[in-house]
C-alpha cells in the first residue's frame, strides 16, 4: 500500500516543479517510476510487464504482481529471476535517485543485494542495495560495485513499511564514485536528512547509468520482501530545475490514483 509519508514526499516533490525552488529541493526529472497497479499490470510474472525483462534466472520463482486498481506490490524471495528496466536518457554525471517503498519479511545473517542501477546490460552493477538480518530485525548497506560493504547499526522491523531512498554520485576519477541510503526521507535528494548510511565505494565506477534492477540472491543469503513501487529519478541544477515538472507531475497523479 502507498504509504502517507511516500504520498507526502510527491506532493513535495509536484510542489516544486511550479517555481523555482532552492539547489536543496529542486524539481525531480523522472527517468522511470512504476507503483505495479493496474491496468499497467496484471497479476502475472512481472517480466514482460512494462518493459521488463528477465536477465538470468529466467522462469525460476518469477516475481509475480499482486494488485488492485488502487495498490500494486511484486515479492522478491531467493534464488530466482532477477529482471531489469531500462530508462532513457542515460546518467554519466551528478547524482542519481532510486526512492522505493519495500516491506522486509525475512533476512539472512550474510546479507544480499536485492536492488541496483545497471547500464543497461546484464552484467555491470552499481548502488547496490543490502539486507541482512540483526537480532530481531534487519540493517542496510549500499555499495557503489561489487565487494565487501559496511552495513547500517540502525535495527529497522520485520513487516514495516519503508521508503528508502539510494543516491549515487558519479565523481570524476577512477575508483571513487560514492552516494548514500536514506530511510524514510523527507526530500527528493535526502537533504537535511541523516543518512542511514553512507556507500561503501568499491568496485569498478560506472560510466553510464540505463537501467534499474531487481535481485533475487542465493539461497543463504537473499531476504524476502515486497516491493510497492520503485522510482529513478535525477534532480538538476537550479537553471534546469523547471525540466522536470511534467513527468513529475504525472507521477503523482499516477500514485494518487
């Protein structure tokens, strides 16, 4: 179900796109946003839905929607498809949003990514988003690429809503990008709130940004969770800030509905 704070944070957003707000709350562009509600989609395999495809694991535990014409979800377990979209245009400078609204059920005690950006392939992973278990809960990680990540110390509750949000900055240089996970946000690029965590930056930097991902992990590692709607999204500079109102706005409309 969308959630009220989700809800607040895109009137926040659709606010912004009418003038010209400061460099901490500027106009979101949206490069791709879904909620999993019909008529968009119906309760079938989410491949093949709205542009999505599988890229490995094709046909095992395919993530399936779950909807009504007012709420959509789709669940991630272990050991199964793992499917992407992709977005247009490509990122290869700033920073770049994914704000998402998941509800965790299980984790494990070695943790696993379940949602990254791609460039657009099958293989080259960036912000890649963590889970695993703590005491009677879960904590979070991002990383930039692929290897060992530090996780958050906040315990955050098994069958609670969360949106989080998960930026990653492309810096110039090799070997450096970083970006941040913000829990519950309460603006379009984190500002003013307290990171849950910071990137760990490792890995291979990316060069271009195309496409977002979902990940179903192995079988001892990978958490169990629904997804109720995901969004990317980059936030100009304030001379462009007015670009992105249009398919903000839209948005909004989409998650009112």
């Amino acid at each position: 179900m969308d959630s009220p704070r989700l809800k607040s944070l895109l009137c926040a957003l659709a606010a912004c796109t009418l003038w010209a707000a400061p460099a901490s709350s500027q106009a979101a562009t949206v490069l791709y946003s879904t909620d999993f509600n019909a008529p968009t989609y119906s309760n079938i395999a989410l491949a093949g839905q709205d542009g999505w495809s599988a890229i490995s694991g094709a046909g095992t535990n395919s993530p399936v929607v779950s909807n009504s014409a007012t709420d959509g979800t789709i669940s991630l377990t272990t050991s199964g498809e793992d499917l992407r979209h992709t977005f247009t245009p490509a990122v290869t400078s700033g920073s770049i949003y994914m704000l998402a609204e998941i509800t965790v059920g299980s984790a494990q005690a070695t943790g696993d990514y379940f949602l990254h950006l791609g460039d657009g392939g099958a293989n080259n992973f960036y912000a890649r988003t963590f889970i695993k278990s703590s005491g009677a809960g879960f904590v979070m990680a991002l990383g930039t690429g692929s290897g060992a990540v530090t996780y958050g110390t906040t315990v955050l509750s098994f069958g609670q809503s969360y949106s989080i949000l998960v930026r990653y900055d492309v810096v110039s240089g090799t070997g450096n990008d970083t970006g941040a996970l913000f829990i519950n946000p309460t603006t379009e690029d984190g500002t003013g709130d307290t990171a849950y965590v910071a990137a760990t930056t490792i890995g291979t930097d990316a060069t271009s940004l195309a496409s977002v991902h979902f990940r179903q992990g192995a079988a001892g590692s990978a958490a169990g969770l629904t997804v109720d709607s995901v969004s990317v999204y980059v936030v100009p500079e304030p001379a462009t800030a007015l670009l992105g109102g249009i398919g903000l706005l839209a948005l909004l409309r989409r998650r009112r509905r």
